[in-house]
C-alpha cells in the first residue's frame, strides 16, 4: 500500500488495511481500535478483579510490549490493582540482552518496577549451552523449543508467585492462540486445550492449584500483525529479530495457518470462535481423566508428576 492513496474513514492516509472487515486505518484510528478491542477483551473476559496484582510477562518483543503498554493505559487509574514487569533471560546470545533492555526501558518509562530471571541463575546453564548439547546428544532429543518453553513457562509461574502477583498477563495474540489451539488438536491433548482460554484458571481449583498462578491474555483477538504495527507507531520492542533456536512443530502450522488467512480472510477469528463454543464440552472430557496437581519432589514446583518437566529437562 502506498502512503497517501488509500485513505482512513477519517481522511487521513491509511496505514493498516483491515482485510477481514474491509476498513482502512490512520495511525490516530488504529491506536484507538487497538485499545478499545483489548479494552473490551479485558472487561469481557473478567480478566482483572479488584486487589489483583499482575505480573506482566515482558520480553521485549512487539507483543508483550504492547501488552504491558495497553494494561498499563486500562489500570493507570485503578488504585486497587497493581502491575509489575517480569523477563526472563534465557542465555540466548545475540538476541536476548537487547530485548531485555527494551524491557526494562518501557517498564522505567511507565513506571513500572522489572524484575528479571534467568536460566543461567536457575538451572546453572544458559539456552544457548543447552541447544549446543542437543546437537551433539540423541538425535532423539526433543527440539529445542520445547526445553525453553518448559524453562520460561516454569521460571514465569514461579516469578510471578514469589512477587505476590495473583494474574500473570502474557502477550499471546491472535495468531499464538490458533497455533496453539491447532497443535492440540493435532496431537490429540484434550489436557492441554482445556486449559486455554482468555483466563487459565480452570482446574486450579484443585489441591495444591494455588502454586500456578492464572494467565490472562489481553491480546489475544489482536493479530500478530496487529500488534507490531502497535508497538511499532508506539516506537517500543526491540525489533523482529529472530530466535537462532527457533525449531519445531509451531512454525509449520504458523505457515499453514498464514497461507489459509491469505486466501480465506476470517479464517484465525473462525478457528478461535469455534474453539470457544466446543472448549466446554473439552473440559468436561478432560475433567475425567485428569490426574491431581503434584509438588515435584525435587524443585517443590506444582505439575502432573512426582518429578515435574522442568527437572526432567533441565536438572
């Protein structure tokens, strides 16, 4: 699209075609459809109550900057909740210093405290270190992704408990949540769907639950597109750089998911909202034959086992 020759209802030079709606945005509009979409998903979705404290997961990315951004502008006003930033380092040379310090200038600029983890402190060795032991290890190792999916998603858990936070707000958008939802039905994990969702609360009511704290995902009817150009008029993230360790399943369906958006508009909003109307009847078959929330015996961190992934990966 060239500037100056498709223009926003407004008059102004359009700067995002919003293909499935057929509308064209201004900078100005798009901001506030941006806002007022998570806004409504917020509410909609009962996402924040009074006395939450919530720890947004911040990398540094497009993503979970705008999500820290946009919760920051919805609950700059509410007294009675609070935020805190929380990154993870995963030792990732060459990628992640610089996020991380995209980071902790956005949480300063919002003044917003930042707390940062890494894997190095924690599982005395580094993403990087890591990845070299599975090229010379198994072939039959798993891939990559997962061993630092299982550490963030763990380390994110465990922060955001340690700094007393009752809601930890992930940057997952629309795009992340239809991979997800697929990659589920691919491999069949009932477990794993029925705890999707705008708000990651179900089964935590079970014995020991209360050691995984709740996600809440404000972006996710956001298109990842979406929220880079947010984050880019907003001149905050550290680019789109691109993990060296990126591997596996996900990239697959992302492809296969992007090419059916391109020739049938609507298609990640379709997967999503018929996700929604079947996720009941989901939990109620997953609820008979999910086993109870665990301590693992090593770390004392919730899972499904006596020894959790995490130690089963990492230690």
């Amino acid at each position: 699209m060239q500037a100056g020759k498709v223009r926003c209802r407004c008059g102004k030079p359009a700067v995002y075609f919003k293909k499935h709606e057929g509308r064209h945005f201004c900078e100005q509009h798009f901001i506030e459809y941006i806002e007022k979409k998570v806004r409504r998903t917020v509410s909609r979705a009962g996402m924040v109550k009074r006395g939450d404290r919530i720890a947004v997961a911040v990398s540094g990315g497009k993503d979970s900057s705008a999500a820290l951004y946009l919760m920051h502008s919805i609950l700059k006003k509410r007294p009675d909740v609070g935020l805190v930033a929380v990154s993870v380092d995963e030792g990732i040379g060459g990628y992640r210093l610089k996020s991380i310090r995209a980071a902790k200038a956005l949480s300063n600029g919002l003044g917003i405290e930042h707390h940062v983890y890494s894997f190095k402190k924690e599982f005395g060795k580094t993403m990087d270190q890591k990845a070299r032991e599975l090229k010379k290890g198994n072939p039959q190792l798993k891939e990559p992704c997962t061993y630092c999916g299982v550490g963030r998603r763990y380390l994110l858990n465990k922060a955001a408990r340690e700094l007393k936070s009752t809601k930890l707000c992930t940057g997952h958008n629309l795009d992340d949540e239809v991979q997800s939802i697929m990659m589920n039905y691919m491999r069949g994990d009932l477990f794993r769907a029925a705890r999707m969702g705008p708000v990651t609360d179900w089964s935590l009511t079970k014995e020991k639950g209360r050691h995984f704290i709740a996600r809440i995902k404000p972006l996710r009817l956001v298109l990842e597109r979406e929220a880079a150009l947010f984050s880019m008029i907003k001149g905050m993230g550290a680019g789109f750089s691109l993990c060296p360790h990126r591997s596996g399943i996900r990239f697959d369906v992302r492809e296969f998911i992007n090419d059916m958006e391109d020739r049938y508009s609507g298609t990640k909003y379709g997967i999503l909202e018929t996700f929604e109307k079947l996720l009941p009847s989901i939990r109620k078959l997953a609820e008979r034959g999910e086993g109870k929330i665990r301590l693992c015996r090593k770390c004392r961190e919730p899972g499904s086992e006596d020894v959790c992934k995490t130690c089963k990966l990492w230690r």
